[in-house]
C-alpha cells in the first residue's frame, strides 16, 4: 500500500515451522546489496510492516520470505515473487 514517502508490506501467516519474516526493498531489480535494505521480524503473528522514510515519487521493489531458527542456525526459505510499489509524493 504505497503511502507518502513509504509504503506497508503485507503477507500471509506461515502457520507452521516459522520463526518470522525477512522483507527486502530495494531501488534495484536485481536486489544489488549497495540499495537493499533487510527488516526482520521477529513474531510468526506479525502479517504487516511500515516502511518509511523513503524517497517520493520512487520505484521501489519489495520481497518476503520466511526463516526457522533451529539451535541458533537460521533456515530460510525461498524468497516471494518481486513486488513493484511506487511511492506517492
């Protein structure tokens, strides 16, 4: 949902074997590491997260995936199709 200079990234709950979510955004397509920014969070009930202080009028691509921490080690899946949000000025 793109709002004035960020937007709020929404899944769906992973009922079973999650820990919580890692979301990327990005300015690059390609998720290059120099404009990528990872937000984790933490509770498997959390479904939304803000993103803000972004620039306006600025193409953003977002990503989410889910982890599972076994004994300290972070097992993470395969990350979500890329989604476009342009944010609004």
């Amino acid at each position: 949902m793109a709002q004035s200079k960020g937007f709020t990234v929404k899944w769906k709950k992973q009922k079973k074997s999650t820990t919580g979510y890692q979301i990327q955004v990005s300015t690059n397509k390609k998720f290059a590491k120099k404009v990528t920014v990872t937000k984790t969070v933490k509770k498997n009930s959390t479904t939304k997260l803000a993103i803000k202080r972004l620039k306006p009028k600025k193409r953003y691509y977002v990503r989410v995936r889910t982890y599972k921490t076994v004994k300290g080690k972070k097992y993470c899946s395969g990350w979500s199709k890329v989604k476009t949000v342009i944010t609004k000025k």
